[in-house]
C-alpha cells in the first residue's frame, strides 16, 4: 500500500520543495534501501494532505546502512543536497514557476536511535515511506508532553481532527505510552479532540489491565 502525493495545485512551492527533498534523499540510495528512509513530522503531516501545515524542513527516518550512504553522497553534493557552514543538511529546489530558489534543511535520525528505539508504523510513499497518521498521532503526543510549545499543540489538533474524519485507529498501545498519550490529549483542553482520541483507540494497557475495542462507546476487558 502506498500513500499518493498531495495534488500539487494545492500545495505552495516550498510545500512541494520539502516533498522533493525527501524523494531526492530516496533518489541517493541504492532500489533495496529507499524503503528504509520514512518521512516523519511536520512534511508527513503535508504529505497526508494537510496542506495547511507549514514548515520548513524534512526529518527523515534512516537505517544505519542508509545513513553511510547519505551521509558519503551529501558530502559529495550529490542530488542537490550539500552542508551549510553550521552543519546543516541543506536541498536546494529553484520553482520553475516563478524561478525563486527554496532551501529545504533535511534532518536524517537514525532508526533504534535515541529519538525513536522503536520501528515506526509506515506506508509507502514514492520510493520510500512515511509514517502514517496514527503514528503521526503517537509522536506528536510525546513532543506535547515533552516540548509542550504551541507549534506541537497545533499540530496534534490537525492530526486527531484528521484521524477521527479517515475513521483511523491506533494499533494497540502499551501503558506508559497510554499515559503520555492522555497527558497530551488532556493538555488541549477540548473535549471534541479528546473524543477523537477515544475513537482512534483499539486496544490498550492501563492501570495494569488491558482493555479491548470499546462497545457502545465504553471499552472492556477482553
């Protein structure tokens, strides 16, 4: 299953710029490895159609044997893709609308690394992946308890509104990753959001139970 592009009359130039950041990072790597790149944040939330979404840069999941590649090829300044004095991954796309040059910085994140040890949820896109909207929904949950700053917020809003509209659900979800979850939903004070929340859930671990799908809008033990 893959997910398509966002129509791209509805995306603005630098929308469309940090889509082909990510496709120019898969176009580096060898046919057997551009799976392994995942697109993930805020260019995922554009890639699932929620244009309203702006942002400036592309965080990219990577396999430790993807990353050497990159990492050889950027330095190289292959695929558009060069190093800012500060160290920065940089991909430049000049708009053949209107010729203006837009810079995208690209962050690369190991895969198992400290930022996320666990493999993500993902769908394909292009030639590589991207996380999908519930995985979406899990992250943006730990940056909110985490970080907590209004872009995060926002963000999952999007996200939760999205999921409940597609009729998305989680996969089931452990009980230290549920209590994030609820302090974040909980967070957003809106008790419309937080039955979006509820709806997406399956199945989960609280308070040492594990409950099953809710019946009648009330969940059980299985």
């Amino acid at each position: 299953m893959s997910l398509p592009p966002p129509p791209s009359s509805r995306m603005s130039p630098l929308q469309r710029a940090i889509l082909n950041a990510f496709h120019a990072a898969c176009d580096l790597l060898p046919r057997n490895l551009r799976r392994s790149l995942i697109l993930i944040g805020g260019a995922a939330t554009i890639a699932h159609g929620m244009v309203g979404r702006t942002t400036k840069d592309a965080d990219i999941l990577v396999s430790v044997a993807a990353l050497a590649i990159l990492d050889n090829s950027i330095n190289s300044r292959q695929g558009g893709f060069h190093k800012d004095t500060d160290g920065a991954i940089m991909w430049e796309q000049r708009d053949p609308v209107d010729g203006q040059s837009f810079f995208v910085t690209v962050e690369f994140l190991q895969i198992g690394g400290s930022f996320l040890p666990r493999l993500p949820e993902a769908i394909g896109f292009g030639e590589g992946c991207v996380a999908t909207l519930p995985e979406l929904v899990r992250l943006r949950c730990e940056t909110v308890v985490e970080r907590g700053d209004d872009g995060d917020d926002k963000d999952l809003r999007l996200l939760l509104k999205a999921a409940r509209r597609r009729g998305l659900q989680l996969p089931h979800i452990g009980e230290e990753e549920m209590k994030v979850m609820v302090e974040a939903v909980a967070s957003l004070r809106d008790e419309t959001l937080g039955g979006d929340f509820v709806a997406m859930l399956s199945s989960f671990d609280f308070r040492g139970r594990r409950w099953g799908p809710a019946v009648g809008g009330v969940f059980i033990l299985p």
